[in-house]
C-alpha cells in the first residue's frame, strides 16, 4: 500500500458519521474499498449493543431455574396434634399500681409562715402527731383577747344578777337630785349673781367697743416709740459686738498663719483659728438679721397705734357688745318654756335611771348578757380552731412518703405538702374491662408480678370490685382492689406498677387442643381430622379458652390427630 492509500484508510475509520455509517463525502472508493469499511461499521456496532444479545439468554434461564424449583421441590410436612385432656385455666390479664389503703395527701388549711418541721420522709407517725407548724404568734394573741372578752362577759353577767350596789344606787341618786336642781333653777329665773355676771361682761364689752372707736392715746405711741427706739438700739448694739467677734477671729487666724506653716501644723491650729472666723461671720450675720427683724416689728406696731383700729376690729366689738346685751337681757327675763321642759326631761331620764338601778336586771337584759358570753365563747373556740390549723397532723398511723416544707418558707391555704401512708395495707388498684367483668368476682385468686421484681410470682386475690363504672380511654373498667403477699426478698413500695394475672375459670379432665387447631367458619367451629392419609373436615363445640388451648366439649374423642393451622 502507497503513502496515498494508508491516508484514506485512516480518514474513513476516524470518523465515522453521526448515523453510525462511514461519512465518505469527498472521497472517491473503490467498491473493495467500500465493502471493507461498511463491514468494519458493522462490527463496531455489534461491539457497542451486546446486551440486546445477552439480556434473552438470562431471562430465559432465570424462567427454567424457577419452574424447575417448583416441579421439583419437596412437599412440607404437615404439623399435627393430638386430641388430650388436661387441665385449663381461663385468666383475666390487668395492670395497676400499688396504694396504701388507708393514705392522706395532707395541706394546711391556712397561709403561714413554716416555723417548724418535726418529721422527714421515711418517718413513721402515729395517728394525731404533729408534722409542723406555721408561725403562732398573732394567732395565739387573738386567743388571748378572745378569753380576756369571754371572762368580761361573764363578770357583767354575774354583776347584773347580783343586783344593784349601793354605790350605783348613790350615783344615780345624785345625777337625778343634780337633774332637779337644774330644773328648779330654770323654772326660778335668773339669780341676782347671774344677773350681775352678765351685767359685768356687757359693761366690759362696751368700754372695749369705746376704746378701740376713740383710737389709741398718747401714753400708747409712747410706748410704741419707745419700743422702736430700743429695738434699733439693740440692732446698733448687736452689730459692733458682733463686728468686733469677727475682726478678732480675722486677727486670730491671721496670726496663726503667719506663725506657723500648714505642712508643719500637726494639731491644725491655722485650720482651727479659719473655722473659727467663718463661724463668727455667719454668727454676724445671723444677728444681725434677727436684731433688724425686731426693728421691724416695733416699726409695725408704731404705725397701728397711730392708724387706729381697722373697721374689722371695730365690727368685731361691736359684735361683743350685742352679744354681751343679750346675755344680760336673758339673765334678767328667765328662762324660756322650751328651756324648762329640756330641763325637766333631764330630770325623767335620771329619775329613770335609778328605777332601773335599784329594780335590777330584767329578763331581757340577762338574756343579752348570756348571748354575749355566747358570742365570746364562738370567739375563743375560732381561735383555738385557728391555732389548730396552724398545725399539720397526721389523721392516721402510717410512713411518711413525701414531706415538701422548709422552715422560714410561706405556704398557701390547702396547698397539699405532704402525704402519709399506711404501707402495711398496700394494695393494687387495677381496672377490669366490661368485656371481662362478667369471669370476675370478688374472692378470686391471682397472681402478682411487681416490674421492680421481673419474674418473680406472688399470689394474691381479688378483695373488692366497684359496684360501678368509670369511663377511661374511652373504654368502661371497673376498679378492683386486689391483695397479695409478697414473698421473701420482695419489697412492696407506694406507686410501684404490677401486673395481675386473674384466674377467671379452672376446669380439670378435659378434651384440649391448641388453638391452632380451629377454623371459625360463621358462627361454627371446625378442625381438620387426619384419618391415614387423608384428612376430613369436622365440627366441633368448643368451651373454655385461654391464650394457648381450647376445650373440646363435642366432635373429638381422645387420642383423634388434626391438623395445625
């Protein structure tokens, strides 16, 4: 081959064209030439799809390895089982937990302060012991008064039966003589020493009218001078001797500097000598104010005395004369009939009064004063009820479970804070379905696994089963109360989960089967009966049944083989 040949060769198997054949456009082929290169396209397209060939070939095998699995495999063994008698127990399966028969979830019935906690949790308590108290001391305060009441109560009682005493009867003697004296003093008139009282006060009033009309005399801006004249005086006086106090205290305090040196003054006597001088400055001051305010003052009351009065001070005695004349004209006209008969109805209460003094209490009265004992005994009786809400008790002998107080805490009113059990008559609460109600009855037995103590098997019964219903989840259960004994090394405890295992039924010598035996078919029973090598439908009565056995009451007879589903 020529250099010119192996060139077109390499070209056509190079590029092969997007439809899978030889892209020759251009070239010139001889037909040899051409037969070679489609024939090498061909091949290459076999290289390229060779599941197209194998993917027949393996479904085809898988098909013949699975018919001949099914021509030839062997036939399973049938499982039987013989027709026996035994014993069945039918059971009843429930879970609860363990409570104490006899528990308290215990609250104060007040808010309080905790004083005191007497127990901790694990401690047995007896029936009326105290667990802990609130904070007492307002309470037993309240005590105290509503005894010191009831005590004063019944000594008012006693001295109302005793009857009056002589001093009570001299009292109210002398408040109906003192009511008649005053009576007969109105019914007089006025007396000649009233008269001349109130004469006295009016003349009084007229004379300070008149005074404060004519103004003040000479003799009063005088003296008003006088006192303003002093006042200044003593302003002058206080100013130099003050004046004087704070120049020395300047000296003073001068000299100490000049004598010594702050740095080198360890007893301060240059800081001393400066406070004292700013002390007698301030005291200057304030002197001198106080004396300038006396000025004043007297200045005022010079300038009053000469106005005058003012028209109120004259109105003002004016007023004190009319009243004064008023007075004087009643003393001399007597009393008014309206006066007489207030006096006389002093003299009817007081005489009133020590009817009632000397007749003594009535019925009704002694009846009050036995309701107030009454009263006040209620008082003392809330007390000591208070107090003994104060207390936390245990109302039965038992463990103490749980006790959630600490000393110096507050705690609301029936807040629950601790509970006490009875763990001696622990006992499972468990819930029997309506479904299964009907195989259960009081007395029962039945046996007891506690999940802290997998495995190990108590027996027990049923004491109790409520006469009602309680609707839970949606299903209706009846509350059973069923009790155990526990065996060694077991330790019941409060709210420990149990399982119970009720023996509903027992029946002995009799036809059994496993369930596996039975075919439901409607409402009828069926077993497959072998006979040899063949087998035959057959129906059956079935009676009692448990989890693993069915009884047979009719169709079978002992030693008879069937077939298990």
């Amino acid at each position: 081959m020529n250099e010119t040949e192996e060139s077109k060769i390499v070209i056509r198997t190079a590029n092969p064209g997007s439809n899978g054949s030889s892209d020759t456009a251009g070239l010139h082929l001889s037909e040899p030439e051409l037969a070679v290169t489609q024939y090498e396209e061909r091949q290459v397209i076999k290289r390229k799809r060779p599941w197209k060939v194998l993917l027949p070939v393996l479904l085809v095998s898988i098909a013949l390895a699975v018919a001949g699995y099914l021509l030839f495999r062997p036939s399973k063994a049938l499982t039987t089982a013989t027709v026996r008698k035994g014993t069945i127990i039918s059971t009843v399966e429930t879970t609860g937990k363990l409570e104490a028969e006899r528990s308290a979830r215990l609250a104060f019935k007040i808010s309080g302060r905790v004083e005191k906690v007497l127990v901790e949790q694990g401690d047995l308590v007896e029936e009326g012991n105290v667990l802990a108290e609130l904070d007492t001391g307002s309470l037993e305060r309240q005590l105290n008064e509503a005894k010191t009441q009831l005590e004063i109560s019944k000594l008012r009682l006693l001295q109302a039966k005793e009857g009056a005493q002589p001093a009570d009867i001299a009292a109210a003697t002398a408040d109906l003589n003192g009511a008649i004296a005053r009576l007969n003093q109105t019914r007089a008139g006025g007396r000649a020493e009233d008269i001349a009282a109130a004469q006295a006060q009016y003349n009084s009033a007229v004379a300070r009218r008149d005074a404060v009309k004519k103004g003040a005399a000479p003799t009063d801006i005088t003296a008003a001078q006088a006192q303003l004249d002093q006042a200044k005086a003593n302003r002058d006086l206080v100013a130099t001797t003050a004046a004087n106090t704070t120049e020395q205290a300047r000296i003073l305090w001068v000299q100490a500097k000049g004598s010594t040196q702050e740095f080198l003054d360890p007893a301060g006597k240059v800081e001393q000598a400066r406070l004292n001088y700013e002390a007698a400055k301030q005291s200057e001051v304030s002197q001198l104010k106080a004396a300038d305010a006396k000025v004043v003052e007297a200045q005022q009351a010079l300038n009053k005395v000469k106005a005058g009065a003012t028209p109120e001070e004259i109105r003002q005695a004016e007023a004190g004369v009319a009243l004064a004349k008023a007075n004087l004209d009643k003393a001399k006209s007597g009393a008014t009939p309206e006066e007489v008969s207030e006096a006389q109805s002093r003299v009817d209460a007081a005489q009133a009064a020590l009817d009632r003094v000397k007749a003594g209490p009535t019925d009704t009265g002694v009846a009050i004063l036995e309701q107030q004992i009454n009263l006040a005994q209620l008082s003392v009786e809330s007390a000591n009820a208070q107090l003994a809400d104060a207390r936390l008790v245990s109302p039965i002998n038992g463990t103490v479970l749980t006790i959630d107080l600490t000393v110096g805490e507050t705690v609301g009113g029936l807040q629950p804070v601790a509970v006490v059990a009875d763990t001696n008559t622990l006992r499972i609460k468990g819930d029997i379905d309506e479904i299964d109600i009907g195989r259960v009855r009081a007395g029962q037995a039945v046996t007891v696994t506690l999940d802290a103590y997998p495995g190990i098997k108590m027996p027990g019964r049923i004491d109790q089963l409520a006469p009602g219903a309680t609707p839970k989840q949606g299903s209706t259960v009846y509350q059973a109360s069923i009790s155990f004994r526990p065996v060694e090394d077991v330790v019941p405890r409060e709210g420990m989960a149990a399982n119970v295992d009720i023996t509903a039924q027992r029946k002995d010598n009799v036809l059994l089967l496993p369930n596996r035996a039975f075919e439901t078919v409607g409402r009828r029973q069926y077993v497959s009966l072998k006979e040899g090598d063949s087998t035959r439908k057959v129906e059956v009565e079935t009676g009692l049944s448990n989890t693993t056995d069915t009884e047979v009451i009719s169709g079978l007879t002992e030693g008879q083989t069937v077939i298990l589903k």
